[in-house]
C-alpha cells in the first residue's frame, strides 16, 4: 500500500476509481492481519416485504476493474433466494484498527459456472464436504440430526471422517464435486463510500455514483464514478 492510500484523510481532488482504494485498504487489512478475517464483510439483502436482512460472509475476489466482487454461498440460503429476487444489495467492511470502512452498495448476480467450478476447486476437502453437508438456511430438529446428516452425506460421497466430522488425513479420500446448490455471487459496484475515522469524530467521507447496465447474465457496462465528500 502506497502512503497514498495511507493517508489521514483522502486526497482534495477525490481519485476517479475509489475502487482501487478499497482494493488497497483490503491489502493492507490482510497485510496487517488485523483480524482473524480481514476479508470478512455484511451482506444485506431485501425481503419481498422490503425486509432487510444482514449477515457476515467473505469476499473472495475483489475486482477493482470493472469493478465487482465475489462471495460464496449456498444457492438454496435466505440470502440467494432474496437477491434472486431483488438484485439491489449492500455490503460493508470495517477495520477498527485501520479505522476505516467501506459500504458498497449494488447489484448481486450468479456467478459463471466455470467461476463456482474454479473456485470449489481450490478449496481443502473438508470445506468442499461442508458444501455437502448442510442444506443452509433450512430448519433441522436437533444439532445431532445435523450431525447425522453430515455423517450420511460424507458416506455417500465416500469421504472418511472423524468423530470431528473432519476427512481423515493419510488416507486416499475422492475428488469432490462442486454441488449444484453452491457458488459464487458477484456484486456489482454503483455506489462506494470511503470512510476514515477521524479525531474528535471529524471523520473523513467521500461517496461515488456510477450507472450499471445490463450487459450479459454476469456483467455490466459500468459508466464513470463521481465523488462527492461528505460530511461525517
Ligand atoms: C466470519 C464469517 C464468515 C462467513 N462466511 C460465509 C460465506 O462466505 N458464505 C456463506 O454462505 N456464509 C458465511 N457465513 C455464515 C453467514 O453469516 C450466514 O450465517 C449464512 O450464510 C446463512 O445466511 P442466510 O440465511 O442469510 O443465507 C460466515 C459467517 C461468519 C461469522
């Protein structure tokens, strides 16, 4: 990270790609470890009802240019049966030793099934058979009901595990593949405020506006951003 992107306060000419920004402040959060998930995010997304509803998921890709990111989820959860529905959601990152955050607000689209598959791919087993495991979101009567489950779903893909639910080590455990139900959800940027804490409270905002257009099932056409600061 540049003393640039360090900075107290951000520049008097705000820079035209704040998403370069955030992508630095997520470098430095991660370069600094200044948390056990620096990647980790909220995710709001909206009702039928117009119900809001937040929770934390991680960010996997962050793609400054065109300017999106990527979390990982099952497709059958709360979250992707809303967003499905209605594409507008939210997204904010704080790091309270950096004092800073980000929200990000925008539009959620499926990821490519290729993007999922790569991504499954790179994941340890273990976390591959959590994909298996748990039908997310869903009612279940007991935590040893859950167990079962995760028990019958490994044996069903031929996994060994431990009483720890964990794939044995040392033994020759089969590939996985990536469930249906499981991928990655983009998360288009049209609004991105940088936000830095300052003495006393006087902390440092700026806001960015651009216009998304509908591209492919994947991507948008995005315009340019425009900043404006705001008060804190
Ligand atoms: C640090 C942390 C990271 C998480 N990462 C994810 C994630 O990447 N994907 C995910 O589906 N859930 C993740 N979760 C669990 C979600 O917060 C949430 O419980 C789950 O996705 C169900 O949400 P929903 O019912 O609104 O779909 C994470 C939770 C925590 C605390």
């Amino acid at each position: 990270m540049t003393d640039a992107y360090l900075a107290p306060t951000l520049p008097d000419e705000l820079p035209n790609n704040p998403m370069h920004w955030a992508q630095a402040w997520l470098a430095e959060a991660v370069a600094q470890a200044v948390q056990r998930n620096p990647w980790s995010m909220t995710l709001v997304t909206v009702n039928d009802k117009a119900q809001p509803s937040a929770r934390i998921v991680l960010c996997k890709a962050f793609i400054a240019d065109p300017g999106y990111l990527i979390f990982y989820t099952n497709y059958q959860s709360k979250k992707v049966q809303e967003l499905t529905k209605n594409s507008h959601v939210a997204v904010t990152f704080h790091w309270d030793a950096l004092g800073r955050q980000i929200r990000i607000e925008g539009q959620a689209v499926l990821s490519p099934a290729e993007e999922s598959e790569s991504y499954f791919a790179t994941r340890d087993t273990g976390s591959q058979l959590g994909a298996w495991g748990s039908d997310q979101s869903m009612p279940i009567g007991s935590r040893h009901a859950l167990i079962t489950q995760v028990r019958d779903r490994a044996r069903k893909l031929g996994v060994a595990i431990s009483d720890g639910l964990q794939p044995l080590e040392g033994v020759q455990q089969p590939p996985i593949a990536r469930p249906p139900h499981w991928g990655g959800v983009r998360v288009w940027a049209d609004r991105i405020e940088l936000w830095i804490e300052g003495a006393d409270r006087v902390h440092d905002r700026a806001t960015w506006k651009r216009t998304l257009t509908r591209e492919t099932d994947f991507d948008f056409a995005a315009g340019a951003w425009a900043g404006t600061r705001l008060q804190p």
